[in-house]
C-alpha cells in the first residue's frame, strides 16, 4: 500500500494540532442559528425534535500500529436494535429542548465549564444567539455522548462547531462540534452501540483506503443502485469496517476546513455492495 500524499505532521502533535482545530474553527462561520430557524413549526407539528447534536471525538493514540502516536477520530458502530445498523457514526443524538437546556446551564455556568480557553472566547464572538446554539448542542452531544459510551463531560475539551449537515431519509438535521478527548477511560457501551471504531486521521491521505459503496435498494419506483465514496478500515480486530455516508461527510467537511483537505480519487477502488434491509431506517428490535 502507498500514501498519495504526505501524512501531515500535524496529526502526529498532540498540543498543536487542537490549536490548530480551534483557530480554524473559530473563524469559520457557524450555520446554527440560521439552520435551526430554518427547520419548520407551526400549527401541531414541530420538527425541531429531529435536531440532533453529535460529537466528532479526536484522541491521541501514543502508538498505532506501524508508527508514533497520532490522532484518531472516534466513532460507534451502530448496533442492530437502532436505525442505520451496522452503520459507523458520531456519537450523540436528537435534541431534547427541555433537559438539555436545564443542563447547559449547569455546564456552561457550573464548575466545571464546557468552554475555555481560545474556543470560549471565539464562541463568546458570535451573536448572542448563535452562541446559544452551540452551547445547547453541545450539551445535545456530550449527554448523548455519556449516555452511549459513557463519555465524560469532563473528558472533552471543545475545539468548534462544524457546519449543519441534512439527513434527507430521515428529516433530520445534525449539528456537529468537535472536541478531543483527553485522557480518555475505557467506553462502556449502551444497546445501541456494537462497538468502538478509531480511524487515524492520516488514512483519509490513503489513496488506497477509498472506494465506492454501492447500496442496492428498493422503493416505489422499483429497484435502483446508489453509489457513495467510503473509506474502507480495518479495524483492530480485523474486522473490515466502511465509513460512508453523514459520518464520511461531516469529517472530509473537518478536513476541509482544517486541513484544506480535498477528497481523493473514490471511483477507481474496490466496490463494497450492501442490500439494504427492510428495517434499515427503523432498526431491529434485540432478538
């Protein structure tokens, strides 16, 4: 296997890099306010309840296998009781107006902050409802976080909000912040979650890890055949996982921005084809 391009030293710093994040998080423009606006009331329904906010964890690993230490995105894989099984995403989840809102306050003011440092003061730069967006999805995130793999609070150093991203089968709408996990305990995983799955941020440099998953799906129009760019990883215990989808794109959405990063050539690799089951979106009850 060969890299297409250099593995960006960055990745391997475990104090620089988190700088690196803020400051280009900080100055990108947030969509939070403006999304959430945007989503639609009135009359009996209101959609704001499929507003979801979800965590993209960095960690540093000391040592991978084959070099030194670098940082590694943080996901879940899906289990087979929730929609999507199977699937790799960010841990966190839908918006719950209330109880989130009664804990932003306690983290935000409490003592121990969620914001500090250069994040908290680009945060406090924004317009005062925009910053209450973000605080209240990152509240979303971190409580969904600890529900699902017990993920501290106090664990999580924020870095910035990432651009909204739309989930068109679902009517959902994610908002997605990014925080590194220092120090990181041992997960404990709720029903929903199969296991944990780490990708070094320098295989998203990998030509070679890029391909095409093709779904084979069915709807009222008949039979059709969707393709998307994956990237393929082999996990630790040799397992063959795809990333694909709102994941896949939030995160070359976080390399772009960070990174400059540009999305490598997809179409020329191996086709993974999955046939999706009748219960994809709705997930299958624990047998």
């Amino acid at each position: 296997m060969t890299e297409t391009a250099p593995d960006p030293a960055l990745f391997k710093d475990r104090s620089k890099f988190p700088t690196a994040v803020i400051e280009k998080l900080g100055v990108h423009p947030s969509d939070f306010q403006e999304t959430f606006c945007r989503i639609p009331t009135g009359g009996k329904t209101d959609h704001r309840h499929r507003a979801a906010g979800v965590l993209l964890p960095l960690l540093f690993r000391e040592s991978l296998p084959g070099g030194r230490g670098e940082f590694v995105f943080q996901l879940i894989k899906r289990s087979s009781s929730v929609p999507q099984p199977g699937d790799l995403s960010l841990p966190g989840g839908m918006l719950h107006p209330f109880l989130d809102r009664i804990l932003r306050s306690i983290l935000i003011h409490g003592p121990f902050p969620i914001l500090s440092g250069k994040a908290r003061t680009y945060a406090l730069q924004q317009q005062a409802p925009t910053f209450r967006m973000i605080t209240l999805f990152l509240t979303n995130a971190l409580r969904e976080s600890w529900e699902e793999i017990r993920l501290s609070p106090a664990r999580v150093r924020f870095l910035g909000p990432l651009p909204t991203y739309s989930l068109t089968l679902f009517r959902r709408t994610i908002f997605p912040l990014v925080g590194f996990v220092g120090n990181p305990s041992f997960p404990r995983l709720n029903r929903e979650v199969e296991k944990i799955i780490e990708i070094p941020l320098s295989s998203f440099y990998r030509e070679d890890l890029f391909g095409s998953y093709r779904i084979d799906a069915s709807d009222s129009t008949g039979h059709r055949s969707l393709q998307y760019p994956c990237l393929i990883h082999r996990d630790s215990d040799g397992a063959q996982e795809v990333l694909w989808g709102a994941t896949f794109n939030i995160i070359i959405s976080f390399l772009g921005i960070v990174m400059d990063y540009s999305l490598l050539d997809w179409r020329n690799g191996p086709i993974i084809r999955r046939s999706l089951h009748p219960d994809y979106l709705t997930g299958r009850p624990p047998s």
